[in-house]
C-alpha cells in the first residue's frame, strides 16, 4: 500500500512512497518523482542466508558510509541525499547483472577455489592465506537473490549480460575505485582486502549504484595483519568466521546442495556487541565523523 511521506530536502512537496522489495539488509521503495529510497536495516546476512538477530545502529553505519564513499569517488553514481539517519534517496537505475569484485589479497573463496583449481593465478602470487596480490584482480560473481557464483568474461559475454567494451569499462572502474578507496582506508590504518560493486545505466549513462560499505568489503585493521592466518575483521566477516569455525558453513553448503531450507543459528550477544561497535569503529575512523 503506497505511503505518504514529506521530502523538505528535495522537492517541499508530498510524494508517494511505494513498496517495492525487501533485500537481505535493506528495504527498497520508489518514490513519485521516480527515485528510490533505500532504508538500511540493522538485519545481517551471510553465505547467503538471513539472520533473525539484528546488529545494532548496523543500519546507520551502512547508510552513512555509502554516502561519504559516494562523495569521496569521482565515478558518477547514483546518489542524490540522506533522508534521516538510515535513509538515501538514489536515482532508479536498470542494474548490471553481475557483482563487480575486486581482490587485493588471497582470502576468502579465493582460496578455497582456487585449491579446488577452479581459478588460475599467475605463477608469482604468494598463496599463503592473507597474502597481498601482485596486483588487485577483477572476480566478478552472478547477481543472486539466492547464492552469487563465479562468472569468467567469456560466460558474461556469452550470456550477453554486458558488451565486451561495457565489460572493460567495469573491470577498469572497479579496479580504480578499489585502488582510491584502499588509500584512503590506508592512512586510517586499515587494509581493504576486497570490495564488491554493483553499476546500473540511467538515462544511458553507466553510474555505481547500490551501497559501499561493511557489507561490501573486508577491512582489516593494519596494526595485527600477518600474512598465514585469519585476520581480525572490521566487516560481517566477524560472522563468517564464527560460522564456519562452528560448522554452520558446511552445513549451510550441504543443505543447499541438497535443495533443503538454510536455517540460520542464533548469533552470541557478544559477537553482534563486538560487530556494531567494530562498525562504528571504523566508520569514525575513517570518515573523521562522529555518530
């Protein structure tokens, strides 16, 4: 049912708000002047599966970084304003149907697939887990409701999901962001091992979309990174790794498989208190704002 709500920042004028769909963390709804609005929950996901448990001011935090990241890239995007503390007004955008990955370190399902030889890396890259990349490589991934696989250029173009030029562009671009936003979590005494983006065409124009923030990145703190172990994580990776050290990844891996329901376990106090204040943590430490 369409709701009524007043933008003074935008238009002085009363539009319609209407509920379009409800993501894993945020909740999408279109607006009468033909933007969306994004409202960030403080609901958390991982390895594809929902939680029960939320993360508190979670929603918050994601919200505000994806507006410092839009304003600190020079990429074209679709951001327009805040509304409120967990709100964004964006421009409707046709989205690009793959996932934009980029990597800057051997972690992850990197590793796991390329032990199953599933990818190829050159024959300098040092495969001790954490280990910094000769250079950041583009991995893109399908764009799921469900689970996001790896997809090779050859299968995107195959598949006619972008051109061979549109499909550079993203490489490029992805890359590039990766590359400023690594410098500027650098000298806020983080290392950013990955990110993932999401691009879409509006008015013809290519613009990065979505969000940027926990949820679309690994942050690791500098001061205890060592190359051969698991790092200590400013990002949902807090979850994934309690989750496979409690062998709910397996699970999850194997009830999928098996096409059966994914359960999600019910997340320790302490992990969701040690999670929200990791990513307020980080967002004051890399923005130079206070929330």
């Amino acid at each position: 049912m369409p709701l009524i709500k007043i933008y003074p920042k935008i238009t002085h004028i009363i539009l319609i708000m209407k509920f379009l769909h409800s993501g894993k963390v945020k909740d999408v709804y279109e607006l009468g002047d033909g933007n969306l609005l994004f409202r960030f929950s403080d609901r958390v996901s991982a390895y594809d599966v929902k939680f029960k448990d939320n993360i508190s001011r979670k929603g918050e935090v994601l919200c505000k970084f994806a507006e410092f990241w839009f304003n600190q890239l020079s990429v074209p995007n679709h951001f327009v304003c805040l509304e409120g503390k967990d709100k964004m007004i964006v421009k409707k955008m046709r989205m690009i149907p793959i996932e934009c990955i980029v990597r800057g370190y051997f972690y992850g399902s990197l590793i796991q697939r390329w032990q199953e030889g599933k990818t190829l890396l050159a024959e300098n890259v040092d495969t001790r887990m954490a280990a910094k990349l000769p250079e950041p490589i583009f991995d893109p991934t399908t764009k799921s409701a469900t689970h996001d696989l790896p997809i090779s250029k050859e299968q995107v173009l195959n598949q006619n999901l972008v051109t061979e030029e549109e499909y550079e562009w993203l490489e490029k671009t992805t890359i590039e962001i990766y590359k400023k936003m690594s410098s500027i979590t650098n000298s806020a005494g983080y290392i950013l091992a990955d990110l993932k983006l999401e691009f879409g065409k509006h008015n013809g124009d290519m613009l990065l979309g979505d969000s940027i923030g926990p949820d679309e990145y690994r942050l690791w703190p500098k001061d205890s990174y060592e190359v051969g172990r698991v790092q200590e994580a400013y990002d949902k990776q807090l979850l994934r790794d309690w989750l496979t050290e409690n062998g709910y990844q397996k699970q999850f891996e194997d009830d999928r498989k098996a096409g059966k329901e994914l359960i999600a376990p019910s997340i320790p106090i302490e992990l969701r208190e040690k999670m929200s204040m990791r990513y307020i943590e980080s967002y004051q430490r890399i923005t130079g704002n206070t929330l």
